[in-house]
C-alpha cells in the first residue's frame, strides 16, 4: 500500500463514518418549536457540523488503522477478493 492509497482509504474512511455521525442526537427545529423562518421544520436547530467532525475523526483514524493493518498484514489479499476467479490462481 503506497502513500496515496493510504490516503484515499482514510478519507474513504472519514467520510462513511461521517455520515453515519451525523444524524446522531440531532434535533430538528419541529422538535425545539423554533422554527426559523425560510427554513424547513426538519433542519437541525442547533449547528454542530464541528463537533461531529472531532468525533468522526476520533473513530475513523482507528477504524482506518485497523483496515490498513488488516492490509499490510496479508490477512486479506486481492486474491482473496477475487470470487469470480478471474486472476487465475
């Protein structure tokens, strides 16, 4: 695993896990009864995208470390991936 695929897989990484971050204990406007004019009742009341961008980065870097482990270790090969056959062991 060269330095750019290291890189790419932890975005990967980051970015799942962000979207799986996100929605957790979000509340809606509709559920604060302040809903601010011009925006829809199910926008988040409160902003707190940077919060959750510390708390994706704290379970993604383990996450991506134990992907790329996993990698370099050889547990997992591409062969081992190939379901198809077609590499021709």
């Amino acid at each position: 695993m060269n330095i750019t695929a290291a890189i790419v897989m932890y975005a990967v990484t980051w970015f799942m896990t962000f979207f799986v971050v996100l929605p957790i204990r979000t509340v809606s406007q509709a559920e604060s009864r302040k809903v601010e004019p011009g925006t829809p009742p199910g926008a988040p009341a409160q902003e707190i995208v940077g919060r959750k961008a510390w708390l994706t980065t704290l379970i993604a870097t383990p996450i991506w470390a134990v992907i790329c482990g996993i990698i370099l270790s050889g547990w997992i090969t591409v062969a081992d991936l190939d379901w198809f056959g077609r590499m021709g062991r």
